[in-house]
C-alpha cells in the first residue's frame, strides 16, 4: 500500500523530463557511518573524472559528519526539500543507498535525465529507476564504483577517505589499544567475554585499553571496562569527535560495525571481527592496516537481527585475536 501511493504521488507530481545538458550530479547517500564512508572512493572517482560538474550529497545527518570539508563534494544536503533539491536542476541522480522509503520517489521528482541504483534494494521501488543495475555479490565499495561507471566515470580511488582539520586533533597516550565490543545489530557481536580476555591479556603486555562505543552501549562498555583493570571509557562524543580520539590509537580491535570502515579511512591499524557477515562484501577492503578475521556463519539461513545469541562468533577465540594483535603491534 505505501509503494502504491508514493508511485501515484509521483505520477501526479512528476513533470515532463526536458534534457539537461549541464552536468549537475546528485548522489543520494541517507544511511549510517559504515555505508557513507563507503561511498568516498566513489565521490572522490567522481570528481576527478568531472572536474568541471557541479557535485552534491544529499545523505543523513552522521553522514553530513563524515562528509565534512569533503574536497569531491560542493554541496551537501540533509533532510532537504524537494522544492529545494528541484532548484538545483540535476541531470543524473545516482542511489548508492537509501534507508528511507522516500529517497527514491524524491528522485524520480527531480526531473533527471537519469536515476542510477542498484535492483533489490529500493523497497520494492525498482521501477522509479532509469538505469537500473543488477545486484552482484560485490563489496558494497566496489558496487558504489560500478553505479558511477554508468555515468562514464571512471575509478580514481578505491579507498576511504575522513578529512580531520588541525584544530580537531586531540591525544592519547602512546601504546592505546581501543576496544569496541558493541555493534547496533547484536547477531554481529563477538562475546563481550573474548573482548575482556583479549584487553586484559594486551594489557599484560603494556597495553593502554580504551573501551569504545555508542552512548546506547553504555552498559555494555561499563561491564567490558570493570572486568580490565585501569581500562578507559570513551566519552559521549560525536561523529568528529570520536573520529579524533580514533586517529590516535595503535589499534583498533572491533566487531563488523562503522568504526571499522572509520578507523581504516584515518589509515590506522584495526582488527575486525566476522561471522554472521561476510567481509568479501563489507569488510575491510584495500586497507593496508585493517584485518579481517573471519570465520562462515554456522547457520543457514541466518537469522540476523531475530538472532539471540551468535554462536557462529564463537568459532573464533580469543588467542586468535590476541596474537594478531601482538604481530601487528610487535609486542
């Protein structure tokens, strides 16, 4: 019934498309950390195959986050109206990811001469597409990638991209090892057990542990640091915030959640840890410093976000995770 309904409004609302020879490109991005940051190497692709093209993002507010003082982008948008996105006159609309049922219709009104998205992933909205491409089991980085070579862009970069200004730089004491034992889905978690295990053992060996999280994981941060001696808790920060503290850590040792993909475009050593997920499709991807240890998923099919407890994750211990640990930190 929802989709019935935005197709007519759309229908009522759409106007004759008249050609636009200008290339003004909007790229609809409205999801979470991970996923943005996911879409930089594109952006960035983007830029350098158009330098001339007027260049804009219309994504979420932690993506206005991650996209701030983005050199690839001229504008960024969020929450916008349609009567201030139809100002702008686009010629190509390229869907990289949208969580909300609205973003595509929103397009479609906009009176491109194209919508690029991927088939599958639009909320039963496929037809609003105009070059619409199949949905291949490939990294989300490079799928990103292969939407803008639809535009005659070519790849510039395949690796992420976070631009921190000097001011926003902060400290921590050297030998920091941070520990991010949460996630917002809990299928993807490895035991908060094997995260205390490996904090207390890396401690042993001169460690200084920060504990890692969302203000929605407080509890669970809380019980990962008592269980550490002298472990540290990461304030409430934000987005930028977060970002800074992480710049400066040794090594980041995580669950397959944003601050992976984040700690990999600050170029700074990580850890990911995945079962339920396969990295192959959102993992570390190209990141010299970042490792993937993995394990397949013991279930089939896997029940995400109704799964109580992720016992896939248990195929992975935590001396597995400690001795990357030491080699990548030399200890």
């Amino acid at each position: 019934m929802k989709n019935w309904l935005l197709l007519l409004a759309v229908r009522l609302l759409q106007k004759k498309r008249a050609p636009r020879t200008k290339q003004r490109i909007l790229v609809i991005s409205t999801t979470a950390l991970g996923d943005t940051l996911w879409a930089t190497p594109a952006l960035e692709s983007l830029r350098k195959s158009f330098p001339e093209a007027y260049l804009a993002v219309l994504t979420s507010p932690i993506g206005e986050e991650v996209l701030r003082y983005n050199p690839w982008t001229d504008r960024i948008y969020v929450r916008s109206t349609l009567r201030q996105l139809q100002k702008e006159e686009f010629s190509d609309v390229v869907v990289f990811h949208a969580s909300q049922r609205w973003a595509l219709p929103l397009a479609a009104l906009l009176g491109a001469n194209r919508i690029i998205g991927t088939e599958g992933i639009n909320k039963g909205l496929d037809v609003l597409l105009t070059d619409p491409m199949a949905n291949r089991q490939e990294h989300e980085i490079v799928r990103r990638l292969q939407l803008i070579e639809r535009l005659g862009a070519k790849r510039h970069a395949e690796t992420l991209s976070f631009f921190l200004q000097p001011e926003e730089k902060t400290t921590l004491c050297p030998g920091t090892i941070a520990l991010h034992p949460g996630s917002k889905d809990g299928f993807k978690r490895w035991p908060k057990e094997h995260f205390i295990a490996v904090g207390r053992a890396l401690q042993k060996k001169g460690a200084n542990i920060l504990i890692t999280g969302t203000k929605e994981e407080l509890a669970l941060k809380q019980e990962v640091a008592a269980a550490i001696p002298q472990a540290q808790l990461n304030e409430d920060l934000s987005l930028r915030q977060f970002a800074s503290m992480l710049n400066e850590v040794d090594l980041l040792i995580s669950n397959d959640t944003g601050p992976v993909h984040l700690a990999a475009a600050l170029k700074r050593p990580v850890l990911a840890i995945y079962s339920s997920t396969d990295p192959a499709l959102c993992g570390p991807y190209q990141a010299k410093d970042a490792l993937a240890i993995a394990r397949p998923k013991t279930c089939e099919p896997c029940l995400k976000r109704k799964c109580q407890r992720p016992f896939c994750f248990l195929q992975i211990g935590p001396e597995e995770v400690i001795n990357a640990a030491k080699k990548r930190l030399n200890l």
